[in-house]
C-alpha cells in the first residue's frame, strides 16, 4: 500500500484521490518505523503521524476551498491565492522543506536504516508531484524563499551532527531547497534534480545499510575492511555535495545558470554559497 499511495497520488487528477494517496502512504510506512519495538522509534513514529496528519488535513482544506471557489477539484485548477499558498506550505512540510523540517531529523533518527532510506527517497515522489501538477499556479517568489532558507539551513544545522542518519536528513533538506529552486524554473530540471537526488540518497543509505554504520566513527573504522566501498562511498558524497565532473553538479550548475540568465544573480550566489557547508560536512 506503500508503492500503491505513491502511485494513486501521481496518476490521479481529482484532489480528492490525491489526498486520499498520501493519506495510504502516511498510514503504510507508520508500522514499518515503528517495527523495532523501541522508545525512539515509537517517538519517530507519533512525530511522522502528526506531522504528515497535520499537512494532509492542510491540504484537503486548501483543495477544499479551492473547490469552493471556484466549483473545481482539478488538481491543475488551483487558482485562489489564500490555497496555493496553503498548499505550497502543506507540500513543503511534506517534504521536510525548512523552515518546516524540524521532525526530519528526528524521525530518520528514531527509524531504521532501511526505513530511513524509504522516508528520504520514495516518501518524497507523492509530494514532489503534486508539486509539479500545480506549478503553473504556484507563486514563484513563496518557493524561492522557501528553497533559500532550506539550502542555507540543511547547510548549516549539518555541520556539528555525529550521527549519521541526522546528517541525511540535513542533506535531504538542503536538496529539497534546491528541488523548490528548480520548481521556479522548468518541470524539467525538477524531474532531473529530484532523480539525481533519488539515486545518490539510495546509493548512500545502501552503503551504510551494507556496513551497518550508525555514527561517523562506524563508518571511519569499517573503511580499511572495505576499501572498495569506501571509494564509493566517497564519491557519492562528492555527487551529493554537487562537486564537478559527478553527477550531482549537473542539476545544480543547470538552476544555478537559468536564475543567472533571469538575472537573479543574488539569489544564484546565496545557493551557490549554501553547498559550501553541505561539502565541508560531507
């Protein structure tokens, strides 16, 4: 039910059904991070649900509106201010968009790794696409801000962090900053960031799953066993933190040259300038 919410959210049209997808999704991974039978797992658990309840219920009463309005569900029909906004807003927390990313960290931490990897990647795809539904109607200047404060904060709030899963979950938000940036731009790169994103998270979480590192000092003694899969590791860092000629430089160095071509040069400065403390604790 998991992989069919996901599903039922990006093929429907009718918010409704939409609504309905993430509400599956929600009520499919609560169980999975709550398996371990732990305090802080139970803990990441009641996070997620009121988190998640708390942007759905947003949601359904942003459509709602909007329907009431305007006499349409249409997921592309949103046209009234006072519901994109509450929508961009439902979206982002979904998402963990800074400033409303405070139970991502926590929630990676309380659950597993595999677990972990599942809220960072595939909990993301629902959202990102309703997003890209309704990006004709999304005000450009709420998701510029909104892509600023994440990339500067998923910098910053990652610098001092020991533990691991809390350094991909700061890794995450900084992404999604840049994932909001491209939104402004064309549906185009959002899909090219949000797959590199996808790809380099997934790559990450399975080397850590592989070694089973919890903390940067697991990780450190378990690299002279596995030169191999340090390399790797390496490099996908390098990919995430978006250093040339890796991969994770092209999504970047594509928004980072459109906000220049619409001479949005502060702005493409401040993000460039917000990878720097991503690479340092990378």
């Amino acid at each position: 039910s998991l992989t069919l919410g996901t599903i039922i959210t990006i093929s429907s049209s009718h918010w409704l059904l939409a609504w309905a997808g993430l509400e599956m999704n929600t009520l499919a991974i609560i169980p999975i991070i709550s398996k371990q039978h732990h305090p802080r797992a139970t803990e990441a658990a009641t996070k997620y649900f009121l988190i998640q309840a708390t942007a759905s219920a947003l949601i359904l009463f942003a459509s709602t509106m909007n329907a009431w309005k305007t006499g349409q569900w249409n997921i592309s029909q949103l046209s009234t201010p006072e519901s994109t906004t509450m929508m961009t807003l439902a979206l982002a927390m979904k998402l963990g968009v800074a400033p409303l990313h405070f139970w991502l960290p926590e929630v990676l931490q309380g659950a597993s790794l595999p677990t972990a990897l599942v809220i960072s990647t595939w909990q993301k795809i629902a959202p990102t696409s309703l997003l890209l539904l309704t990006i004709n109607s999304l005000n450009n200047n709420t998701l510029i801000i909104l892509g600023l404060t994440s990339a500067l904060l998923g910098g910053w709030l990652g610098l001092n962090q020991t533990q691991i899963r809390k350094t991909m979950a700061f890794s995450s938000i900084a992404h999604m900053g840049w994932l909001l940036m491209a939104l402004t731009i064309s549906p185009n790169i959002t899909l090219i960031t949000l797959i590199t994103y996808l790809l380099l998270t997934t790559a990450m979480f399975f080397t850590l799953i592989s070694t089973t590192s919890k903390t940067l000092t697991d990780l450190g003694t378990t690299s002279p066993s596995t030169p191999t899969l340090l390399t790797t590791t390496m490099m996908t860092l390098m990919s995430l933190g978006g250093l040339p000629p890796l991969t994770g430089f092209m999504p970047k160095w594509l928004i980072l040259s459109e906000l220049t071509t619409n001479n949005l040069i502060l702005i493409s400065t401040t993000m460039a300038l917000s990878t720097l403390p991503s690479l340092f604790f990378y």
